[in-house]
C-alpha cells in the first residue's frame, strides 16, 4: 500500500526538524507495513502510539523553536497542532473499537495525508522565518 518517501523537497532546511519528520515518516510507514502484513490490534495499536508520542515530542520541539525565533503565527500553529492532537486521539479510540479493515484504511489515509499537509504545507511556511533567525543566531 501507499508509503511516504522522504525527499529534499521536503525540508524544511532545520537539521532538527526535518530528523524528526524523518522519524515521523519511518513510524508512519511502520504503521502501513503492519496493516498491510495484518499484525493485529495490539501491534497496530502500538505503532499508532508511537507515532501519536513522537508527533507530540516533534510538535513541542518545533513550538519552542518558533518561540525562540519570534515567528509571528506561532499561536496560529499551536492551535494546528492541537487540532491534529485531538483528531489523531479520535482515530485511537476508533481504531480501538473497530478493527476492520476500512477503518485501517481510513486512518491511512488520515496519517498519510496529515503528514504531507504537515511537512509540505504548513511547516514550509514557517521555513524561510526561522531559517532567516537560527543562522544570524549562529
């Protein structure tokens, strides 16, 4: 089934951030290969868990940089990132009580799809501001 491939086009030109969307590529894509191999609830619940930590992790990492750079839309951002909190715990609880294959598909879809959305749309806005402030910081 469909996996995300990391490529260049997808830094965000911050080493730190993008090991972490590294990361978060690798746990999603860990999570595909379970489905696809039918590992059962406990292990998909695993690896969603993971993923669902190490994207808290990243989300804070990536708040305090921006606080530290000034970036004007960090509020705007944080409450992004809350929203994909609640939406990703909302899939938890699905995935939880119903196991079906649809459902697999539909939290597919929603990781695979957030994650592009996160990395090429919203994190590039932010790219070019802190870039600008970590290298006169350097």
């Amino acid at each position: 089934m469909q996996r995300i491939e990391w490529t260049p086009e997808m830094s965000v030109g911050i080493d730190i951030i993008d090991e972490d969307h590294r990361r978060l590529i690798v746990l999603l894509n860990d999570y595909i290969d379970a489905v696809d191999a039918d590992e059962g609830v406990f292990v998909f619940d695993s690896l969603f868990c993971e993923f669902f930590d190490y994207t808290g992790y990243h989300f804070a990492r990536e708040e305090e940089m921006m606080a530290k750079a000034g970036y004007p839309d960090l509020e705007e951002h944080r409450r992004g990132h809350q929203t994909i909190i609640e939406q990703l715990e909302g899939m938890r609880r699905k995935v939880m009580l119903s196991v079906s294959a649809g459902m697999q598909d539909e939290v597919r879809a929603f990781l695979l799809d957030w994650l592009w959305v996160h990395i090429m749309i919203k994190d590039q806005a932010y790219a070019a501001s802190l870039q600008d402030h970590f290298s006169k910081a350097a």
